[in-house]
C-alpha cells in the first residue's frame, strides 16, 4: 500500500482547483484525492501563512501557495470507532472514547480521532479543542473545549493537577501481596507519582484489578508504572511480557472530577 508526502509549490501554469493539481502530480485518481483531503491529509499554505487542513477538492489555489499531501493508504482505509457523546455542558462536552480512536489526528489524516468526530458532531455551531490526551489503545472519559476561553481554563486545570482523574486497571501477577498503594519511580528523569487500590485479585487468570489516580502527567505513566514493578497492564502492546491478550489494552478512564470553572460547582463524569 502507498505511502509518501508530497510538497508541491503552485506555479502560475498549473491547474487552478486543488484536486486537479494534487491528481497531476502525484498519479493519484481524483477519488483518491478527495478522500485523502475529506480525511485531513492535505494541507495548505498561503504566502507568509501557516499550514493547514485542506478538505475542499474544489478550492482555488494561487501561484505561490504551497500544497502538502501525506498520502497513506493503510491509514485513510481505516475505519474509527465512534465516540459517544456523555455530556454537553455549553462551554465543553464530555465524551466517551472507545480503544483504538485517536485523541487528535496527525499530519496523514485525523478522521481517525476524537477531536474530529466531535468537530463534525457540533458543526458548524461550535468550534472544538483538545485539552488532555488519552492513548490510542485505551478507552475512557475525555473532554472538549468549545472556545478559546474554554481551552484555556481547562487546560489550566489540568496542568495544576486539579482535574481528578481515575482509572479502572487489570494488571498481571497479585498486586494484593505488594506492600504499599503509590509508585513514585521517575521516568524520563522527572519525578513521576501513581496511587492505586487494589480491588481483587483472580487465581485462574493471574489477574488483578486496581483502580488508580495519578498526580503527575508523565508520557504513558500508568502503563510504564506497573510494568516496572513487575504487573503490567493486560493487553498492552508496548509494555511488559506475558501480558499480552486478544482483548485489547484493559486500562478505561473512568472518572473526571473537578471544580468548573463556569458552573463554579463541583463536576463528577459520569
């Protein structure tokens, strides 16, 4: 299957419509090309501009502007699982993200995330922005600004920590026997703090449930915690051995709490 990036400069001799062009050039057919630009993997810049999505097969393009595709084929055949709408509280919306959608898109294409399922849920009333992230392979509660405002404030919470987040864990091995409920190894030489409560631990599975909290934002810090003390999360592609499983990375958020800054009330999700 196909995949490449190609830059291309308009020159005062090529097509006018951005479809036309990016067909001519790349050999791509016209079909190709449009659902590679309705995915988000085209982009365009106008002089002294930024980059940006292009999903319009019929936009005019200028000399000098610049078109970028990042064509993969594997990528823009996929097709996402769907998000559920839990809550929608004017200022943000709540959602439930299933295992294998993405929080936001890349430079290939982002009809694969979140951001973009709920950019097409609200539109064209309200605009949408990504305020925390989740991982690809895990599922759970996100939020979703709908202003600049909203962005900021939330975005806000989060880096002071002030948004509770817990999570629902099976981790492998009998966690029940390990002394203590946090795990504070750094990681990528920054202090790093998990907590936890081990709920129940299954014999015929080697498997432990856990629900955990955690105090910093470290790059995949649950996942990356419990492999280091030996109990890695079932299912988890990355990390950890003998963990591995049919049924997918079993990590879910399952909890937000926070005090809103509109409402000026304390919020629970669910």
């Amino acid at each position: 299957m196909e995949k490449f990036t190609r830059e291309i400069t308009v020159a005062p001799d090529d097509p006018q419509t951005a479809c036309d062009l990016l067909a001519g050039k790349t050999g791509l057919s016209k079909g190709k090309i449009k659902d590679a630009m309705t995915k988000g993997a085209v982009w365009l810049k106008k002089r002294k501009g930024k980059l940006q999505r292009l999903r319009r097969a019929t936009a005019l393009v200028l000399p000098g502007n610049q078109l970028v595709i990042h064509y993969d084929a594997v990528l823009l055949a996929l097709v996402p699982p769907q998000a559920s709408l839990i809550s929608d509280q004017g200022h943000y919306s709540v959602w439930e993200k299933p295992a294998g959608l993405m929080a936001q898109g890349t430079q290939y294409g982002d009809h694969c995330s979140l951001l973009r399922q709920a950019e097409l849920f609200f539109k064209p009333q309200r605009q949408v922005f990504l305020v925390h992230r989740l991982d690809r392979e895990a599922s759970g509660l996100m939020l979703i600004a709908h202003s600049r405002e909203a962005a900021s404030q939330l975005s806000g919470l989060f880096q002071q920590n002030l948004i509770g987040k817990r999570y629902q864990v099976l981790v492998l091995g009998n966690i029940l026997s390990r002394q203590g409920n946090t795990i504070d190894l750094p990681l990528d030489g920054k202090t790093a703090l998990t907590e936890y409560e081990a709920l129940s631990y299954d014999p015929a599975t080697n498997t432990s449930r856990v629900t955990v909290r955690i105090k910093t934002g470290r790059l995949h810090q649950i996942r990356r915690h419990f492999d280091l003390i030996g109990h890695p999360v079932m299912g988890d592609p990355r990390y950890g051995t003998g963990n591995k499983n049919k049924d997918g990375l079993q990590l879910k958020a399952d909890q937000l709490r926070f005090i809103c800054p509109f409402a000026k009330r304390e919020m629970i999700f669910p």
